[in-house]
C-alpha cells in the first residue's frame, strides 16, 4: 500500500523530517504500508534507516496522479489540497502547521474531522493518530453540484432558462 505526503507550496520542513522518521514509517509499515512519496517543496528528505521505500520531488504542475494513487494521503491542512484528497475519496490525515501566523488551517482541519471526513493531527500526536487508522467510519466526501452557483445566480437575477 502507498502513503503519498504532500507540503504544498508552503514549507513545513518539519513534516517532511517526521514522515521520515523511523518511528512514523515503522507506524505505518505496521499497518502495512509499504512505500512512500513525498512532495516536499523545498526541504530535502533523508529516510533516516531506510525502513520504507521512500522517494521524492519538490513541486510538479499536478499532485492528482499522485493522490490518486495513493492509499493514505498525509497532509498539511490547506483548503485546495484537503478538498482535492477528499474528492477522491482518499484516507486522509492532515497535519497542522503550527509555525503559519494565523493558522486558520486549524479550524478546517477541526471542521472536517468533526463532520467525520479526515483524521487530522499536529507533528506531536501524528504518530498515535496513524496508529489508530482506520479509527473510524470515515464518511465519504459530498460529490460538488455543479448547477449550483449557476441555479443560486438566476434565481438571484431572477432569470428564467
């Protein structure tokens, strides 16, 4: 099984260092997990002892391929990254940056755990939250209503189709 672990464009460096830890892949070998990808942004990976099979890019156009293939994402908390794992109906943990001023990524994060949708975690307790998964029933994501918006601006405008 794959975890892929995405920074998105901010850095959190000490994400990236805790993934690569031997205690977290242990964590995750032991729920059997066998390999890992990490974008990492600008930090520079070292697997520590080498107990997962572990690679690496910084940024790419594109991270859907890679959440798609993907059998746990880990995270940080931004809304765009969040909301694209869910879509895809994906294990998902996120893990709140705690050095961002004004970390509105906690209220999300608190949010969509609440409503049952994700698991979320800060670097100190992201290895008793892996060793608990699958804690819950996660429920899957709401698929987007596209007519939407669309039906919200005629009546708004008062149009007729």
């Amino acid at each position: 099984m794959k975890v892929f672990v995405t920074v998105g464009t901010t850095e959190f460096e000490t994400l990236v260092q805790k993934v690569c830890s031997p205690e977290i892949q242990r964590c995750l070998q032991n729920r059997g997990y066998t390999c890992m990808l990490i974008q990492a942004g600008k930090t520079k990976p070292e697997a520590q002892d080498g107990v997962m099979a572990t690679t690496w890019y910084d940024y790419k156009p594109s991270i859907k391929e890679d959440m798609a293939a993907a059998d746990l994402i880990i995270s940080h908390a931004g809304a765009g990254t969040c909301l694209e794992a869910l879509g895809l109906n994906k294990e998902l943990v996120v893990v709140i940056n705690d050095s961002l001023m004004g970390n509105h990524q906690v209220e999300l994060a608190e949010k969509l755990a609440d409503e049952g949708y994700l698991q979320y975690a800060t670097l100190s307790t992201l290895e008793p939250v892996l060793s608990s998964l699958p804690s819950h029933q996660r429920k899957a994501f709401p698929k987007p209503n596209p007519q939407l918006f669309s039906n919200f601006l005629m009546k708004t405008l008062d149009l007729k189709r």
